[in-house]
C-alpha cells in the first residue's frame, strides 16, 4: 500500500513576496493542535508588531523542524535556501574568532519566510544592523526562581517602574512567554555592550536596595534563593537574545512574548497570552511597543551610579 503523501504545499503573497509554505498542515504544537499554517496566520495577524520588534536587528531563531516533538535547533546563521531577497547582518563573535550571516528582518515576508523554514522563535539582538556593537535596546529581564511566585514578579515590576519614572526613562514592558517579565528601554547606541550591561547591573542593584526581600542580582544559579526574583542584566550581554515581543514561545502551550500596558500588570496572567489569544488583542489594542523609537533614554545616570557603587561586569559571566 502506498504511504499517504504529505499535504501539498501552498502559495502566500506577503506584501510583494510570494512565500511557498511546504507541509502547512504539519502538527507543531501536538498539545493544541496547532499546524504550521496555524503558525503562519498567527505571525501575520501580528505582522506591523513583529516587524517592529526585529526590524534591522541581527536574529536568531530557534526553529523546529519537525514541530516540538522533534528536536530544536538554534540557528544563528541564515538558513541554507534563501531567496536573494532576504536580508542578512554580519555579526562577529569575538570569544570563537568567527563570523556569522544572521537574518535581519525588513519586511514581513522575511518573518514569513523563516517560519517556512520552521521557525517558531525569533530572537533578536538588542543593537542593529547599522552599528552592531552599540546597542539601542536595554532589556530588563526579571527571571523568576523556581519557587518565586508571579504576585512577586509583578511586585517587582512595579518597582521597576518606579525606578524608571524616577530616571526619566520609559520602559516597555511584555511577558516573556514563560514565567517572567521583561520591560524594555530604548537607549541611544553610545555605548559598547559592556557598558550597557554595567548600566543594567546598577539598575539591578538599585531595584534590588528596595526591595530585598524579593528580588537577588546574585550570578551564580546555585547561589541564589529558589523564592526570588533574578533581575537578569547579562541579558545586555553580547549575543545574549531573549524572544521579541509578539514571537510564540516553543512551548505545548504556544504563549506569546506579549506586550502589555503597565495598568494591566495587577490582572495580568502570561499564560492567558498565546497563539489563539494574542491575534484578537492585537486587532483591539494594536502595536502596544508601536511607539518605542520615540522614547530614547541615555544610560549616564546609569553609569554614574555604577561608578558610585564601585559596580563591574566579569565578562566571565557571559
């Protein structure tokens, strides 16, 4: 008997790319059902937003290519394959010596085109492309412990804020998709990584002077309390990603990195955020992140207080 032949594939125009989807009806999230096709609809009902948040960004991606029952691949370089229409920025590792092509998204259809070749993350750096090495993003990740309960996450989200406030900075803020929060801030790119992640140690240690009882900047894992709040600030590190707001999560659930309002966060729920849910909010409420560009902090208070507190970086740590 012959083996049953696998879905054909179909055609997509994405602004003025056509995009050939193989296999739409692939299973990538056995837990919901959802297809590859479901993926694709998804990232284009948030098209404007995730553009926004990988536009001219070197990127990740973690892909899947047999959905999450199979194995994941991170994937820094541009997958073998693409059309001469997609972009790509060279990024240098300085620690191997090497060099690699990553995707740098422009346009809707290079999203489109990497969840073809099945990728359910996307994972951009917090610099781009004109100037790599001078990022324009800080990224604040509160990462919780094992046994830290997300009442506390939001606790220290609102001090976050608050410190915020108090520096002239606006802060972005989304869910990670996991457990977490992360507010971003978009700073002008003076500065190398090093000194971006100084200035988010200071910031850490500042949030972590008030509420000490929530929240440690301690590095090492095995050293922390499972109860608290990790404010991770090697997130600013070179080559250190985190998943862009509006990226599905490769999880069973399929959560969404969603942006959020900071009047939400006393309700809000991550898990509530997923692929079935996320593309209604976004037809309500649209890019909540649309206006992240017009807000453009300069880390120097930052550093002063590094620079007070005697705060530095080991860049064994990265």
């Amino acid at each position: 008997m012959a083996s049953k032949s696998a879905t054909p594939a179909i055609e997509l125009d994405v602004g003025d790319r056509t995009i050939r989807i193989s296999n739409p009806d692939r299973v990538y999230f056995p837990e919901t059902g959802a297809t590859k096709l479901d993926l694709v609809q998804y990232y284009l009902s948030v098209g404007d937003g995730i553009v926004n948040a990988l536009r001219d960004r070197p990127c990740m991606l973690h892909r899947f290519p047999k959905g999450l029952a199979g194995d994941k691949v991170h994937q820094k370089r541009l997958p073998a394959g693409a059309p001469d229409w997609i972009s790509t920025v060279r990024v240098f590792f300085p620690r191997y010596g090497r060099h690699a092509d990553e995707l740098c998204v422009r346009e809707l259809a290079d999203v489109i085109w990497a969840v073809q070749m099945s990728t359910v993350e996307f994972h951009p750096w917090n610099s781009r492309a004109a100037d790599t090495e001078s990022p324009d993003e800080w990224r604040i990740d509160l990462d919780p412990m094992p046994d830290c309960p997300w009442p506390r996450v939001r606790r220290v989200a609102g001090v976050v804020h608050e410190v915020l406030d108090e520096l002239g900075a606006v802060g972005w803020p989304k869910t990670s998709g996991g457990k977490g929060l992360h507010v971003y801030v978009r700073i002008a790119p003076e500065f190398g990584f090093k000194d971006v992640r100084k200035a988010a140690l200071a910031f850490a240690k500042e949030v972590e002077r008030r509420v000490p009882d929530d929240v440690t900047t301690t590095w090492w894992r095995k050293d922390r309390d499972p109860k608290l709040l990790f404010v991770d600030y090697n997130q600013n590190a070179r080559d250190h990603t985190i998943a862009a707001a509006y990226s599905v999560r490769g999880v069973p659930e399929a959560t969404v990195s969603t942006p959020i309002r900071w009047d939400e966060l006393p309700d809000a729920d991550p898990r509530d955020f997923t692929m079935k849910t996320v593309p209604a909010r976004y037809a309500e409420l649209g890019d909540l992140h649309a206006d992240i560009d017009d807000a453009v902090f300069h880390i120097d208070p930052l550093l002063e207080w590094a620079e007070r507190d005697g705060v530095e970086v080991d860049l064994d740590e990265e």
